[in-house]
C-alpha cells in the first residue's frame, strides 16, 4: 500500500502546503495572472503606508500648533462677581501658521501679516519735468506742497509756476518747507528767524549733516528747511493802480502803468465771463497762482467783465505779457494777462461785456489762454467764487 511521503526535516508542513499549492496553480496554467494581481496588491500597500505617513506628520503639526496656542493665549481669568464675562477674541486668526515638515524637524512658523517698515528719504533728489507736468501735478507725486516745489527751485522758477517748462531738473525736497542757499557770514538764528523755524529745526535735520559744536554753516551750501515758509515772489502787477491816484511815472517793468487822475464809467458789482469758454485751461486759484487761467483760442476775444476805467493797458515785464487792468470804480478790480493784443487805451471807459482784447501766448505763458484775476480794495479774490 502506498504511502505519502513524509516531509523532510528542513520543510515545515507550511512550506509544503505553499509548495504544493503552487505546483497546483502551475499546472492550471495560472501562474502569470497570480503575479500579476500579487504585484498590483504589494503596490496598492505602498500607497497605503504612504497615506498613513502622512497622516501622521499632519498629526504632528496640528499637535504644534496647539502648543503655541497655548503657550502664546494665556489662560481665561474669571469674570469678577457683578461682571459680564469678557468676549473671547479670535486669537486663531491672528497667530502664525504652521508648516508642516518632515517627522524629527521643528516646525517652521510663518507669520502672514509681517510689515515692511517703510523709511522716508533726507536727501533732495532731482526730477526732470516731463511734457504735460504742472506744478500741482509734480507736488502731489512727491507728496510735497506745490510751495516746497517753487521754494526749492527758486532759481529755475523765480516763484512763478508759469515758468515750468519740459526737461526743466528740479530738487526734490525730502519734506514741506523751504530750500536755503547759504551766502558767506549767515548764521541758523537768522536763518531760522526768517524761515519761520528755529535753529535745533535745522541743525536736527539729518540730510543738512551739521556740526553741533559749529553754528555758522558753510557758505555756498544748501539747507533743508523743514517746515520753513516764506512769502513769495510773486509776478504781480501793483495793487495801488486806481482811476484816481497818480503814478510818479513809467517804471522800467511796469510799461503800460497809466498816468491815473481819472474819472469815468463805474461798474454794477456784479461780473460776467471774460471769455466765451468757462473752462480752465491751465493752473486754478491758489496761494501761488492768485488768478485762473481760462482756456481761450489765439485770437479769441476778450471781454471786460464789468464797466469801469482802464488803467494799464500795454506789455509788462512781471510775467503777464500783454496786460490790461480795469478800474471798476467800486473797489473791484480786472486783470487780463497774457493778451495777443490790447484794444483800449489808458482812461479810457469799458462797459462791460465790450471787447479789451484777444487773447494769445505772451509773456510767461506756455499756449494760449486767458490769466484772469479780480481784487477787492486791493486784495486777491478766487474768480470762480465771483462770476456767474
């Protein structure tokens, strides 16, 4: 009677039941497929075991995160008796994030709402004025009153923003205030005294790079003034010309000033338009722009805007070219500036709406327009407040 063989010594009863399955599986013919589904499944666990790493590594960051929350937000305290309990603040959303790294790294925290500090110039730089600048436009870019502009670059604009032309270089100062040349023998009292500041206002500006054991700056140097000011220089035309009083003649920049010693048609008070566009075309009213420049073809006629007696009426040499005044008779006074011609003569009485003029380009002027100005017993008045 046959017998099963018995198994070896070195062969388990496992090994041989592994042994004999894959013989069985052999001859089947299914070998290759029993591979293959084997290698599918061993990968398939790799993913898994992958899964499961890297669910355990956002443990570990979360279990961080926890920690600086409760190393940074210190415990509650117990409302007192008779008190509301304080609200409870979301300090979640104010703490660094946390990275999650690799296992046995610390976790490095980035904090979302870091600040750049930003830190202001003392120096003055230059800017070369571009086609289409203006002096209000070239101050607001800089963040500097259209003053600190003109009290930087006095001699490149003499006070006058008129004067702004294309490729112009022009010292930017760091702050609002003036730009000092200093002359042989000046000291910062006087300085300080005429700029409306004090002297430690100086000497403290880091950009002047004083001496504190010297007082007398050095000569033929720039000082920043911060928070200096003074009155300009404006081009202006004399506000003493009146029908009545009489000038001690023709001055050298003042050709068209009349004789005075008038008397002639007064005005009604009130004002129309001294052209037929009611739109600026140039600067505003302001501190250093006493008038408005209203847009005006060449040529284009000019009107008085209320009656009364001309009292300068030629070319001036303050900026304003061409130039006819009007003397309204009741403390009211026009100025037309800029002209390509002037139609009156000295003494002569306008009503208003008549034509004084045309307009056109001269003088300090950049294209034709109309520079309009009204005075009140001698003082400025914004246009724009006035006319219809």
């Amino acid at each position: 009677m046959a017998t099963d063989p018995l198994p070896s010594p070195d062969e388990s009863p496992e090994q041989n039941a592994f042994a004999r399955l894959w013989a069985d599986i052999s001859a089947l013919g299914w070998r290759e497929t029993v591979l293959r589904y084997a290698t599918h499944g061993l990968m398939l666990a790799v993913v898994a075991v992958a899964i499961w790493v890297s669910q355990l590594n956002l443990s570990v960051g979360r279990l961080v995160a926890t920690v600086n929350l409760a190393i940074i937000a210190p415990p509650a305290t117990p409302a007192a008796e008779g008190q509301s309990e304080p609200s409870t603040l979301p300090v979640v959303a104010s703490l660094p994030v946390v990275v999650d790294v690799a296992p046995g790294r610390i976790s490095r925290l980035a904090d979302v709402h870091t600040l750049l500090p930003t830190r202001g110039r003392s120096e003055v730089i230059t800017y070369t004025v571009q086609k289409g600048d203006t002096l209000f436009g070239i101050a607001d870019k800089f963040s500097l009153r259209p003053e600190t502009v003109l009290w930087g670059n006095y001699f490149t604009l003499k006070d006058d923003p008129h004067l702004l032309i294309p490729e112009q270089v022009l010292s930017i100062l760091p702050v609002d205030g003036t730009y000092h040349y200093v002359t042989q023998g000046s000291t910062l009292e006087q300085i300080a005294r005429f700029y409306g500041v004090t002297p430690q206002d100086i000497m403290d500006w880091p950009g002047n790079q004083l001496d504190p054991d010297h007082t007398l700056p050095t000569p033929n140097t720039w000082l920043v003034i911060p928070g200096g000011h003074r009155e300009s220089q404006a081009w202006t035309v004399p506000t003493t010309l009146t029908r009545s009083s009489r000038s001690s003649g023709n001055s050298a920049s003042n050709f068209g000033q009349c004789p005075g010693g008038y008397t002639g048609a007064v005005g009604v008070g009130s004002f129309v338009w001294p052209t037929d566009n009611h739109t600026l075309g140039g600067y505003n009213y302001s501190a250093i722009h006493h008038g408005i420049d209203l847009r005006a073809g060449l040529g284009d006629p000019i009107y008085a805007v209320d009656g009364g007696v001309v009292v300068y009426a030629e070319w001036n040499d303050f900026g304003y070219g061409n130039l006819v005044v009007i003397d309204h008779g009741n403390g009211w006074q026009s100025v037309y500036g800029h002209l390509s011609q002037w139609n009156v003569d000295c003494g002569q009485s306008v009503f208003q709406g008549n034509v004084i003029g045309l307009a056109g380009s001269t003088g300090r002027s950049s294209g034709p327009h109309l520079h309009f100005e009204l005075r009140y017993n001698g003082a400025y008045v914004n246009p724009l407040d006035v006319l219809p």
